[in-house]
C-alpha cells in the first residue's frame, strides 16, 4: 500500500499543508500548474498584535496566460530583510523563538530565483523539524499528461499508489471514477478539528503560516497536529 498527496507548493503553510504531507508516503510537489496571484504560492499570513498580516514575496510576473509556478521568478530581495523583520518583532516573545529563530534567519539568507525553489528550502527545513520522513518529490520529475484529473491519475500510477490524498477544494473539479477505474483509493483530506495551541497576541487563529505554531509550541507542536508523530 502507498499513499500519495499532491499539491502546489506555498510560502511557509500552515500547519494542514504539513498534516497532509506526514499523511501521505509521497508527497508530489504539483509546480507544473499555472501561477495565480493573490494565492498561497508566494504569501501567507502571521499572527500579530493588529491581528493576521501577509507577508508576501513579490515575483516577476509574464504577462503570458499560463506561466507556471515552477517558472515564476522573485523580483529582487529586499522582501526577505522585512519579512524577518516582521517575524522577529512578532514572535520573539513566544517560547519556542531562540530554538528557531537563529536557523530561520539562515534559510532567509539564501539566494533565491524561483519561488519553487524557496517554497521547497521552508518545506523541507519544517519538514525535518517535525520529524516528517515522507518523500517529497516533484511533479516534473514524472512524466505528465493532460487533463486535470487524469494528470492526477497519471502521476499516482508512475508513483505507484493505491490510495490518493486530496485536499478537499479539489471536489470542485477531481473526477472520483478516474480513480476508481484503475484501482487508486480516493480519500479526501479533513482539516477541520484542529486544537488550539498557545498562542500570541489575542484571539486564537488557525489559519496563519506554521511558524506560529512552531516558535508558540516547538516539539510539542506535534501534539496540535494529526498525523505528525
């Protein structure tokens, strides 16, 4: 039996995108799609004494139809100073910031090109943090078909899967006889439910970046999620 999850990468996700990925065998970073602005691929949102903010990343865009997030380039780099800025001034009251902030201050460091390429560095880090052992690989290192569902389909087959994670947003489009069809378990993925951990700055919010969680909870941040152990 091998479980296989596929999603777009994002900039720093919060705490489900993880959950997903510690659920699955394989996670297949799905960067091949097109680039859409405003979304998750290059900005996410921490906690603060006003409330959520987003720090964003900005990237060059083509003008094109299609460009791919695998393609999308970062303009500049004055971005990552206030980025950690914001996180420095926000977070170094929680428990956990010394443990963390030093090596987040190295993955900021870096010079990066494309946002696949940062998204990936974050999730990685994290990803070892938690003691996460999935396989993460990427879409382009499969050979890809076309259609929406049956590219999916596809991409499981040459990973070898017998069950597919998706996120639930996918319901608006994934097609569950293409599965079905050739032997591949659809379950759809549940992020309702979460506990709430300490927190700062007021009323507790899910939805920010894991790094909340991370300088709040450190190695206890297991204990907050699902299929992390």
């Amino acid at each position: 039996m091998k479980r296989v999850a596929i999603l777009q990468s994002n900039y720093i996700p919060w705490k489900g995108y993880f959950d997903m990925i510690a659920a699955a065998d394989e996670f297949i970073i799905y960067d091949d799609m097109q680039f859409t602005k405003n979304d998750w691929r290059n900005r996410n949102l921490i906690k603060t004494a006003q409330g959520p903010q987003w720090i964003t990343v900005p990237v060059k865009l083509s003008g094109k139809f299609g460009q791919l997030i695998k393609n999308t380039e970062i303009n500049g780099d004055a971005w990552q100073t206030k980025h950690l800025k914001s996180i420095f001034f926000n977070y170094k009251k929680s428990k956990h910031f010394k443990e963390l902030y030093e090596k987040i201050e190295e993955l900021y460091s870096v010079d990066y090109q494309y946002i696949s390429e940062l998204n990936r560095t974050f999730i990685s880090f994290i990803c070892k943090y938690l003691e996460i052992n999935t396989t993460i690989s990427n879409s382009w290192d499969y050979s890809l078909s076309d259609g929406k569902t049956e590219r999916l389909v596809d991409l499981c087959r040459q990973a070898g899967a017998t069950e597919y994670i998706s996120g639930p947003a996918a319901k608006d489009y994934i097609e569950p006889n293409c599965f079905s069809d050739v032997g591949i378990k659809l379950t759809w993925f549940d992020y309702y439910g979460y506990p709430e951990y300490p927190q700062l700055w007021g009323e507790f919010v899910h939805g920010v970046t894991i790094l909340d969680l991370l300088f709040n909870c450190g190695k206890d941040s297991k204990k907050y999620m699902r299929f992390v152990r």
